[in-house]
C-alpha cells in the first residue's frame, strides 16, 4: 500500500514538473525574433523600457507619447533603472529580439550595441543636447580657484565615453577618472593654467549616478583635488541635485543636460543658480532601437 502511494506521489510529481517544463516552453517561445513584417506595437507589447523615474528623459518620452498620439495605441514607458534597461537590451539583443529603450549619447550603450535613434520629426527630444556647469551663487567670490577651473572645465563626447566605459567595465570612478587625466595632460593643464593652490579649503560637488555625471564628476573632482581641495561629491536624485546647488548646500555640479533634458529644474532655479556654460556639446537623447529593427526608424513607425 505505502509503495503504490509512493509511486502515486512519484507519478504526480513527473505530471507536475512535466507540465511546468510546458507552460514555461510556452512563455518562451512567446518572446520572438525582431519580425519586420509585423506591427512593432504587437511585437513589444506597446512597451518603451526607459531609466529613473526622475530622468529628464523620461518625461521628454511622455511628451512623446503624448505627441505623437501613441497613447491611443496604449504605449506605455515602463521605469525601470539605467542598470535594469541596459541588461533587458543585453537579453534582448543577444537573441534579436524586438526592444525600444530610451537612449542616450554619450553612454557606453552605444559602443557595446549597435543602435540607431529614431527620428523624431516632431522634435520632442531636441536637435543636440549640451551639458552645463552650473555652481551656487557667490562661488566666485567665496572659492575663485575652484571657480575658475570649474569655468573652464570643457571636453569631449569621445573622452567622456573612454572614461565611461572603463566604469562599466568594473574600474573604480575615481581610478579611471585619475588615469584620463594623466593621460590628457595639455588639456587638464589648460583648466588649472595659472590657477592658485589652496589649502584647507573643502568643496563639495553633487550628481546623478549615471554613467555620464559619475565620469564627469569624478574627473572634475580629481583636478580639483590637485589644486588642493578637498573635495566630496554625492550621488542623489536629479530633484534635490538642482536644490542643493540653488540652497547652497553644495558647491557645483557639472550635470545639467540643455536646453531640454533638464529644462524643468533649470527653470525652476534659474535665478538661484550660476551657469557656467556648456562643459561638453553634442550630448543627444531620444528613442533607440538595436539596427537589426530594419523598420524602425522613426517614431512615426510605432504607429504602424
Ligand atoms: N540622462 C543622462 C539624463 C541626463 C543624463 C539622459 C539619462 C536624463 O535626465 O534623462
């Protein structure tokens, strides 16, 4: 009697794990090839993987949904993390499967995956993106060094992505920050040409740990910290980044994307800030698929 009821048990268990290994075969076999041939609202179940909810380009991509009439169709931005969109476009573009993120540049996303942006007629999104300095009011007065080298803190989508880069390959900021600047010495020296050391004097600097501001941080606090200051620099959301400069509770941050990623916050405290100008051009955001989305190629598409 004991070994039928064992062999009964046995047989349930098989049944079981039999029809599991099907339901799961069934939900894989769900997620398909890119199909060109196909509505590619079908294809990705109306779903725009996007970042933080606090990114600016997360409320650019609502305009667009909005915009573009996508909301009819039920096009729906999912949040997610920068760290959770780039490893669901790693899954996805290993088997080619259909995905629309919301994309940037410089990140290393673009020279790990080949990706296009998708035009953007109604221009939502902006041409080009710069990016800005922006300190407290009466920095100038109160640190003109750190000022200054902040002031004339410029460089490149290139040398902002070598430095990125070495971050997503594991390197510690700081480390990888130390090594760019010993590797760009003319360029590093035109920031701190003629510029006074100081002594006991600290500064403290804010971003948001995206890829980009963790590079540009890092590497600003480092030349910083060769003029003698000491230098502290914390992560926190874009919000309370743009109020602790305006509040003065921090110094400076190098952050802010222009004229439409962060143009809210730069509204909002324009006249409780300074702008020190673009320290990189051609930053550029909006929606990106992986190339093989042979017709994907503008958002008009996603109507279709
Ligand atoms: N980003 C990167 C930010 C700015 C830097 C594009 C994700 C955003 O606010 O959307």
């Amino acid at each position: 009697m004991v070994t039928i009821l064992k062999k009964i048990t046995k047989l349930t268990t098989f049944l079981a794990l039999g029809i599991l290994a099907v339901v799961l075969a069934g939900c894989s076999s769900q997620v398909a090839k890119y199909n060109p041939k196909e509505s590619i609202g079908k294809q990705v179940n109306y779903t725009i993987t996007g970042i933080d909810a606090g990114a600016g380009i997360m409320a650019s991509t609502q305009n667009v949904i909005k915009d573009y009439g996508l909301d009819k169709n039920n096009w729906q931005l999912q949040t997610s993390s920068t760290a959770a969109m780039t490893s669901t476009l790693d899954k996805d573009y290993q088997k080619k499967l259909p995905i629309i993120i919301t994309g940037w540049t410089p990140h290393w996303m673009f020279t790990k995956y080949k990706l296009k942006f998708l035009k953007d007629p109604k221009n939502v999104y902006g041409k080009a993106e710069d990016i800005h300095t922006i300190t407290r009011k009466n920095l100038k007065q109160d640190k003109p060094e750190a000022y200054e080298m902040l002031d004339r803190f410029y460089w490149t989508p290139a040398q902002m992505s070598s430095v990125m880069i070495k971050v997503n390959n594991g390197e510690e900021p700081a480390k990888a920050a130390k090594a760019w600047i010993k590797n760009n010495p003319k360029q590093v020296a035109e920031w701190t040409k003629g510029i006074k050391h100081v002594h006991n004097q600290s500064i403290k600097m804010t971003y948001v740990a995206w890829d980009s501001e963790i590079a540009s941080t890092n590497v600003v606090a480092e030349v910083l910290k060769s003029l003698g200051y000491k230098v502290t620099i914390q992560a926190m959301e874009m919000q309370p980044m743009w109020a602790s400069v305006a509040g003065n509770d921090a110094d400076a941050m190098v952050s802010a994307w222009l004229p439409n990623t962060s143009a809210v916050f730069y509204k909002d405290y324009r006249s409780q800030i300074d702008d020190l100008g673009i320290n990189l051009r051609g930053a550029k955001v909006g929606l990106a698929v992986p190339y093989y989305m042979t017709n994907v190629n503008s958002i008009e598409d996603l109507k279709k």
